[in-house]
C-alpha cells in the first residue's frame, strides 16, 4: 500500500484516476478547490479542499505523500483557453511551482506532471490531415494558446528539478481525453462533452450547433485507456514526456456523427463559423509510448462515446 495524493481530485481525469488507486488498496488523498461529486461510491481515504496556488496549501497536501499525481489546473476546453489567457497562465504557473517545490521539502519519492498536446508547434497541426505528433516534435517552439505555453514552461520546470533537486517525476502528455463523469456544461467542457450534452438537449428530429466548419480534425482517448498507461508510466522509469492518446484521427463533423447515430435521433448539424476552434489538424504518434511502456488504447472510439453520450444523457435528464 502506497501513500498516494491526487490533486485535481475534484475533477475528471483526477477522480478516475483517485477511485482507481483507491480500489487497488493505496491510501489516496485527494486536493481539490472543488469537487463535482460526479463519482457517487467512495473513491478515496481524505478529501481535502485547498487551493494550490498557495504553497502553504501544497505542503499540507504532500504532507505524509509518496507519490503525487498532479492534475490540479485551470482549464477547459478550447472556448475556455482561448478566452482566458492572464488566469489559465498565472494559477497554473502557482500550482505547478508550489506543487513541486512542495513535493520535494516533504520529500515525495515521485510526482507526475499532467502535460498535453497543446505544447505541440501550431506550424505542425496547419491541415485537418496531419502526422502524429511525436514527443520530439515539440521545438522549436511554438505551442498553442496561454494554455500550451504554461504546459511546456513547467514541463521544463519539472526538468530543472529533475536535475537540480533529484525529483523523480513522469510527464504525460494527454491527447484529448472524454468519457463520463467529467465536465459536460458551464463552459470548461470539452469537445465530445459538448457534443453529447448538445444531442441529449436536442428534440427529435432537431438540429445541434458544431463550432467551426467541422473539418478540423483530432484523436481521442477514453478515459480507462488513460488511466491504465498514466499508471503504466507512473510505474516506468521513463522521466521524459511521453504521449498518452490515440492515433485514430477524426474530424469534428465525424465525432458528432457518431454521437448523432448512438443517441437513435434524427439531427441535422449547423456550422457556427466564428466559434473558436483550435488548431486545424492534431494526432499523436504512439510509436515512443508502444515501446516504451507497451501500452496502447484499446476501447474503440464508438464504444466510449457510447458510455460517455449515456452517462452525460442520464444527466441531462436528471436536471430536467
Ligand atoms: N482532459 C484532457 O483531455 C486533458 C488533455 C491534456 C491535459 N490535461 C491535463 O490533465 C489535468 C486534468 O485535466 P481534467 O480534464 O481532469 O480537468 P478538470 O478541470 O476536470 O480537473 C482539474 C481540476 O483542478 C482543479 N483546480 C483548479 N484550480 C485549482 C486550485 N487553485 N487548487 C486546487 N485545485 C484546482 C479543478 O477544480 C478541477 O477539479 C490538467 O492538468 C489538464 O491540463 C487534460
């Protein structure tokens, strides 16, 4: 049994990821700001509430910890990071330096950083066809968004004190992670969230609203795929980043498509041209991740999509 802390606990990938420790017999505790209690049965040992752009915060919650997986951030999806830049910079700069610094006065024996895929060039991700991004892709740089330069300054962060302070750290770089029980309104949901709830709202026959021309393209990952190689890596001694998604690539008309089919009704799509929509193509290359730590996703696209549309459909209909 390990002592094990989950910041970001509250949210999607960090309760998953919580419940899943909890349930192999760790100590899990859990650092949230909130908590969406979307995961109903028990899924940790103490929950506790503090904000981490606080380092006296950070230390309580690393007290007693060997292990850290660091999730804690502010972010959503690209309406939220492409409207909130000076917020997105300055609270997860604050977390991520006090986080580490934390880890290492209370002498955690290894902490991962939850990078993503927006620290990739935006002059590689131009077209809806593209190659995978490979880990190596990533300079010279020019990420996308606030949100993907924060990414990458404390991907080199964790490198300094890597070297500086013999931090024993694993970075990820998630490629567009869904599935249920994570944020499907408010604003900070992400693009298959939006989606699903858009059909779930949506009257039979009716039409839902896709932002841009539906032709920018992406991978998705289900969430137990993620948790099962963030775990995997978590127990390598790989110390690089390393990409955690899939390499099937679709476009945003083709996601919506199969959402449209799973939910039975019949919905016509409208192209919202000035909406944001990110960079126009972006895939990941899993060749490092297959050799490094023999994982690759193994839940195909339309039967995550078809638990996160019935999860996020039961919501929908709960709140009516
Ligand atoms: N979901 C994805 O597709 C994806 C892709 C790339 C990277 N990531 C990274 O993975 C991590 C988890 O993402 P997620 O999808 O679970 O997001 P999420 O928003 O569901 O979870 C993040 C959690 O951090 C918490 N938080 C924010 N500010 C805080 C503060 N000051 N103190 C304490 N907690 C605070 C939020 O309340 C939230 O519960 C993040 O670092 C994110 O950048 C996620």
């Amino acid at each position: 049994m390990e002592r094990i802390l989950v910041t970001g606990g509250g949210g999607f990938i960090g309760s998953h990821m919580a419940r899943y420790l909890y349930q192999q017999g760790n100590f899990v505790r859990v650092a949230d700001i909130k908590f969406d209690d979307y995961i109903q049965e028990e899924y940790c040992n103490e929950k506790l509430q503090l904000d981490l752009r606080k380092l006296e915060n950070c230390l309580e919650a690393t007290r007693g910890i060997d292990k850290v997986y660091n999730f804690a951030a502010n972010m959503g999806g690209i309406g939220f990071i492409t409207s909130v830049f000076a917020d997105v910079m300055h609270d997860n700069v604050l977390i991520n330096t006090y986080m580490l610094e934390a880890s290492v006065q209370n002498k955690v024996k290894r902490f991962l950083f939850s990078s993503s895929a927006c620290v990739y060039p935006n002059f590689k991700q131009i077209k809806p066809e593209v190659e995978g991004l490979k880990e190596e892709d990533v300079y010279p740089a020019d990420p996308n968004e606030a949100y993907g330069w924060e990414k990458l300054f404390t991907e080199e962060m964790v490198k300094a004190y890597q070297i500086d302070r013999g931090l024993d750290a694993r970075i990820p770089r998630y490629h567009n992670i869904y599935g249920p029980e994570g944020t499907y309104r408010g604003g900070k949901e992400k693009a298959p969230a939006a989606l699903c709830r858009k059909v779930a709202e949506a009257s039979n026959p009716g039409t839902i609203e896709i932002w841009g021309d539906g032709k920018a393209t992406r991978s998705y990952c289900y969430i137990d795929d993620c948790i099962r190689g963030t775990v995997a890596l978590m127990e390598s001694d790989y110390g690089k980043p390393l990409n955690i998604g899939s390499d099937r690539l679709v476009s945003v008309d083709d996601l919506a498509d199969i959402i449209i089919k799973i939910s039975g009704k019949k919905i016509t799509k409208t192209h919202n041209l000035s909406a944001p929509e990110g960079v126009r193509g972006r895939n990941a290359d899993l060749t490092l991740v297959k050799k490094v730590l023999g994982w690759e996703p193994h839940i195909s696209l339309e039967e995550g999509l078809e638990k996160d549309y019935r999860w996020i459909n039961m919501m929908v209909e709960k709140e009516r």
